[in-house]
C-alpha cells in the first residue's frame, strides 16, 4: 500500500472512530455510573484511539507507525473495558457498538503492522 493511499485509509478511520466514539459516549456514562476506575479508563484508552490516529497522521517513519501501535493497543483496551463491564453486570452488551470497534481495530492492525501479520 502506497504512502498516499495509507494516509487517506488513517484520515477514514479516523473520521469512522470519532461516530464510534459518539456512540461509546453512553455507554462510558453507564459504565462510569457503576464503576468510576473502570470508567475513567475506558474513557482514557477510548480517547486514546482518536488521539493517536491524529498524532500519528502528523508523523513520519517510525514514529508514526509507534503512534498507530499505541493506538491499536487502546481500541483494543477499549474494547476490554466495555466486554469487563458487560461482565461485571454494569450494562447489556452492545454488540453493534463492539463490531465497529473490531473494525477499527482491524483496519489498525492491517494498516500499523501490516497484511498478513497479527499482533
């Protein structure tokens, strides 16, 4: 994949993260509600995710690709935190909300460490 089409595939995914992020937004107040821990840190990694993707863009060379590792990690710690709290009780499992996740969290995975490899 060309530097190019790699650029614009980040700026989709950021675009597509921040609906998620919209939709995570109530189950972040339920969670946080239950459990102020658990909340705080699924609101910290969620953020994380946008946050990184954008730092990221900014980047070159390894560095950018160190700030799409980081932002792999806090999809997935997002998607940890919602699974704990559906776990422990504090909401019913939003299985839609969970699929977008794992999509980002694919894209992530193709676009930060390549096709064909897992992380």
């Amino acid at each position: 994949m060309g530097a190019g089409r790699r650029e614009v595939t980040m700026l989709e995914v950021y675009r597509r993260y921040l609906g998620v992020l919209t939709r995570l937004r109530p189950v972040l107040v339920a969670v946080e509600r239950r459990d102020a821990d658990l909340g705080r840190q699924c609101r910290r990694a969620a953020c994380s995710v946008a946050l990184n993707l954008s730092e990221g863009s900014g980047s070159e060379g390894g560095t950018r690709r160190q700030r799409y590792l980081t932002a792999l990690g806090s999809a997935r710690e997002t998607v940890a935190c919602v699974e704990v709290a559906v776990a422990l009780g504090y909401l019913e499992e939003p299985a839609a909300l969970l699929r977008e996740l794992g999509g980002v969290v694919g894209t992530l995975v193709v676009l930060a460490v390549g096709k064909g490899q897992r992380r």
